[in-house]
C-alpha cells in the first residue's frame, strides 16, 4: 500500500516529471512510427492485426466490461511500478545512505524553489539563526553579512594572515547547509587545545586557506558553499578591509568592533576605515531581484549597522520595490544598547540612513517580540545588565511604522533568551504573505 502511494504521488502537480514521462512515451511511439515508415509501413499492419487477435481471443473468455478495465488497472500498475523501480534506481544511485524518498525530495525542492527571494542583511548569530529558520521555506536566499568583526579566531587569523573575517560568514553558510550534520559540525568544530590551534574554528582556517588559494574570500565561500551544499548564497558586504570605530555621548571615539561592543558610554554614531567602502557586485543584484528585505536580528552597531556603511547597499535597498522588514533583538546589550527600546533601535538606524542623506525611511515594518514575562531566566539576564527590548506599539504606529508583535523565543521553554529560528522564520513569512495580499 505505501509503495501504491508513494507512486501516485509521482503525479501530483509540482515535481516537472509527468511532462518529461509524457515526452519520453511520445518520443518512444514517434520513433516506432519513423522505423515502421521506414519499413514501407508492413509492421503497422502487423501490429493491428496482432492487437484485434489478442482483443478478440480475451473476449471469448470474458465480456468487455470486465476486460477493459482489468487490461487498464494491469497497464497502469505496471506504469506506475516501473517508474517507481526506475526512480528508486536513480536514488539509490545518488544518495544511497539518505532515508528521504526521492519523491518527498523532489516535491520539498520544488516547492523551496518556488519560495520568494529573500535576502538577509546582518551578522552574528543572529544571522545564522534566522537562515537556519527561512531555510525551510525558500532556496533563493541571500545571505549579505558584515567583514567588520575583529575579535576572537576571527580577528587573530585577520591580523595574522590579512584575510578578511570569516567568522560570520562561516556561522551563515553552516546555517544554510544541506549536507550532512556530521560535516556541518566539523566545519563548525573548535579546536580547544594545541599551539597555536586553541580556540580557531575548522570552518574559519578552511575559508582563510581557501581565500589565500583562490586570491580573495568570495571565490573562497563559492567553494566552500558547493562542498556544504549550501542553499542560497552568502556574500561579504564589501571586499575592502573594513575597521569600524564609534564616537560615544562622553566625547571619546574608540576603534574597533571587539572594543565597540564594551563602549564605556551610550554609542552616539558609528564608521569605518575606509570610507565609503564598495560593495560586492553579487549583493547589489541579489537586493535589485529581492521579493523581500530583512535587517537584523544581530548586534545593533556590531552586526547590523556596518552593512549600512556601505553606501552602494544602502543605495539599493533604498530602490527596491520589495518590503523591507526591520527584526529586533529580544535583549538588551550591555555596553551596546543598554537602556534602548524598539524605538531606541529604530532611530539609530534611521540616524545611520541619515549619515547618507537619507531622510525617507526605509525600513518601515519592524518584527519584535511580544511581552516577556518575567522569569528566573530574565533575572538571570538582568543581573548581567541585559533586559528585555519593550514595544511600545501604539507609539510606533503613531509615527507611521507598521508593528507586528510575534512569540520570537518560541512557545517552548529555553534556557537562553534568543530568538528561535522557527518562530522567527513563521511570523517573517506570515508578513510576506499578508503583504503580497495587500499589495
């Protein structure tokens, strides 16, 4: 019973295999045809004769209304059982240790690729749990990540090797891999002992080894993205050797994104070294073609707000047509955002859009998470200087922003206070849709 059905569905609408079944049977009857021509039309002839004498000899044993549809049940069986060996033959051939049916696989893909075309703007693990979330629900993802970052593994393989950051970026292609779990965990694997080894990441000395090879990191995460089977694509916010500093409301401008993030005082604004830097040709198409634009979830000032720095991005997000969907953090940062609420977010953005000349506001739908109720878990937080992030809604819509309150951290209890990549993933989608609806 379960193989009947899992051939039937073989014909369900989506999977581009009926129309290809159909061309090969017209080709096969066409090709008969050609030879039958070809030999003065005589086995044509002998075929029908063949045909009414097989008709003829099964109606002498049994009437027409039970032969017909017993010879139609017996064609179709056989139909349905060859194409099933036929495509069990095939799946066995390419994925021989997967248990997923290759029909389930192939209806997954197909509806995956007909998912809107997305693209992420951020950085930090708050990036990467977001794309583990969207990608069950479309392949054309883009995932556009900060290079600013300078601490940790990251940071000594940038000064030691003049590589860009590859932290972020490989934190989003684990999180968009298809391939086995097993050689996601490796590439994620952090080495805790040996010299010179202790606390690097596999994944971060594989793509600074592979940006050494190929000359520079893009073609380094092409490849890297093919070995994981990454779906979508995930791209540098620029090339150039960014260094971020910030001024602060107590007058002192320090340097550097590991440093920025322990500000000492309230971040009144933020740059970079260069000036200006240039975008990455494959990001500035992949926001021109988007069907939607998401900023954030991340670190305000040290995941979000260095992709805003680059001008050209800043520049194409302002022209596209696609909504724009602004995702903000659950907590507080201490040293970062201490104190801010969603507001608080939203006009730092808009004063970095502002540094550009920017007045019209472009990201004006804004996704957060619905009240927090207290808990040992937010006392915990507390005690370490984060509280939750408040929506004032009424006051937000006041000024003409578009609000949409969701459960972000999931239904189910946690023992961090981060978004879940489900949850998330769900009300993103739940606003597509209703705006597509709109619109």
């Amino acid at each position: 019973m379960t193989r009947c059905l899992r051939a039937i569905r073989w014909l369900l609408p989506g999977l581009v295999v009926k129309r290809w079944m159909v061309t090969s049977g017209l080709g096969l009857l066409l090709a008969l045809v050609g030879v039958a021509i070809w030999a003065d039309l005589r086995p044509i002839y002998w075929s029908i004769e063949l045909l009414f004498w097989l008709l003829g000899a099964i109606a002498t044993f049994l009437p027409r209304s039970v032969t017909g549809p017993l010879v139609l049940l017996l064609g179709a069986g056989l139909l349905l059982w060859g194409q099933s060996r036929s495509f069990g033959s095939v799946q066995q051939a390419l994925a021989p240790d997967k248990d997923t049916v290759l029909v389930d696989a192939l209806r997954a893909k197909s509806k995956l690729n007909r998912g809107p075309n997305i693209v992420a703007i951020g950085g930090g693990t708050g990036l990467s749990s977001l794309l583990s979330g969207l990608k069950s629900y479309s392949s054309r993802i883009t995932a556009i990540v900060t290079v600013a970052d300078d601490g940790g593994s990251s940071g000594i393989l940038r000064r030691e090797l003049g590589v860009q950051p590859p932290g972020d970026i490989r934190n989003c292609l684990a999180a968009l891999s298809t391939e086995a779990p097993l050689l996601t965990r490796l590439f994620q694997y952090r080495f805790s002992s040996g010299s010179g080894l202790e606390g690097h990441s596999f994944g971060n000395l594989f793509l600074s080894a592979l940006t050494a090879i190929t000359g520079n990191l893009e073609t380094a995460i092409t490849a890297s993205s093919r070995v994981l089977a990454v779906q979508g694509q995930v791209v540098p916010a620029t090339n150039a050797d960014v260094r971020l500093w910030a001024e602060l409301e107590n007058g002192q401008r320090i340097e550097g994104e590991s440093v920025i993030g322990q500000a000492p005082s309230p971040i009144v604004r933020i740059g970079c070294y260069p000036d200006k830097p240039p975008a990455l040709p494959r990001a500035l198409e992949a926001i021109s073609n988007a069907d939607l634009i998401l900023l954030g979830p991340g670190s305000l000032y040290t995941s979000l707000l260095p992709n805003l720095l680059v001008p050209e991005l800043v520049d194409a997000i302002q022209k596209s047509t696609a909504p724009k969907l602004y995702i903000c953090n659950l907590m507080t940062q201490p040293g970062e955002t201490d104190g801010l609420d969603v507001a608080g977010h939203v006009r730092a953005i808009e004063a970095q859009l502002a540094s550009f000349g920017i007045s019209k506001r472009i990201f004006t739908s804004i996704l957060a998470q619905d009240e927090i109720y207290p808990s040992p878990l937010v006392d915990y937080y507390k005690v370490r200087g984060a509280d939750p992030v408040i929506c004032d809604k009424r006051e937000l819509n006041s000024k003409g922003y578009k609000v949409i309150l969701a459960p972000l951290q999931g239904r189910r209890p946690t023992p961090t206070l981060r978004h879940d990549p489900r949850s998330l993933a769900l009300a993103i989608m739940r606003f597509y849709k209703r705006y597509k609806k709109e619109f």
